[in-house]
C-alpha cells in the first residue's frame, strides 16, 4: 500500500509544457509535451521570464537540445493564472485594472443584443499565482528564444500534440 502511494505522488509531479515556435514560417503553432522525473525539478524555483535549456523539456527523442526557452506564463492545479509582477509562488487577491486575468469590461443585455461597456476606472480583485514555479504549478508556457539545429515540427511529427508512447 506504501509503495501506491508513492507511485500517486509520483504522478502529481509533472508540467504539462505548452512550447510556442515563435518562427514566422511556423505561424506561432504550440506543442503540448509533459514535463516529469529529473527534469520537473529543473523548473522548480525559476521565475517568469527566465531562460532555459531545452534539454531539460522532454525525453529521448523528443528533447529539445539546443533550443533555448523562456518561460512565459502558467498556472496552478485549480487554473489560477500565474502572474509575472506577483513576487513569490503563493496564491494572492489583488485588486487590479484591465490586463492579465480581467478584461475590465461589463456585459449588459439590452433588448435582446448584448453590449460590452468600458467603465473608467473598473477594478476587480481577483486570484493570482507568483511568478514562482513551485509544486503546485501544473502548466508552463514556454517560448522558443533560440531554435535548435532540428525544427519543431520535424521534432513533434507535425502534429499539434506530441506522441505519447
């Protein structure tokens, strides 16, 4: 019984990586990749904005060496967003304008059609993760800053999400 709850807790620890080629000829397409064992611990500690390796992003073939990406975004377990200029990795309620997480506009139905109206000075206190990652983050955003020898969709197979074996 230990040992399944090891393997439970084994399983918790993983990013689901979202890699976005920011190459004109690829269109901003995304790929989708999960991030476990060794190389979860990798990101633990780094912040929004921060440049990694692309080795530490997924296994065997699929590693992304000689690539270089920033991190760019996430969220935790609940959907929280994370925020880059929220220090720490804790949940936070800020009150905050139209930006990351609120649109700063009200919806209004009037006779049928609906109607957004832009208040001036609209602000809303909402939930936000730090720009931490820690153990409770379970979507990195990932941007490519530098390309590798072997393009992404030669890497992925040209699909939008990657082969799961």
């Amino acid at each position: 019984r230990a040992a399944a709850l090891g393997v439970l807790d084994m399983a918790d620890n993983e990013f689901v990586a979202v890699i976005n080629d920011t190459a004109p000829e690829n269109n901003g397409r995304s790929y989708s990749l999960n991030i476990s064992g060794s190389n979860y611990n990798q990101f633990l500690g780094k912040k929004i904005g921060d440049v990694v390796d692309g080795i530490f992003v997924g296994e065997g073939e699929n590693t992304l060496a000689g690539y270089k990406l920033s991190i760019s975004g996430g969220s935790d377990k609940t959907g929280t967003p994370m925020r880059s200029d929220l220090e720490g990795g804790t949940k936070k309620s800020i009150l905050i304008t139209a930006g990351t997480g609120f649109k700063g506009h009200k919806i209004v139905n009037k006779k049928g059609n609906r109607y957004r109206y832009k208040e001036d000075g609209m602000r809303m206190r909402r939930n936000f993760r730090g720009n931490v990652i820690t153990t409770d983050t379970r979507q990195l955003n990932l941007k490519v800053v530098e390309s590798g020898n072997k393009a992404l969709a030669d890497i992925f197979g040209g699909s939008d999400e990657s082969a799961e074996d």
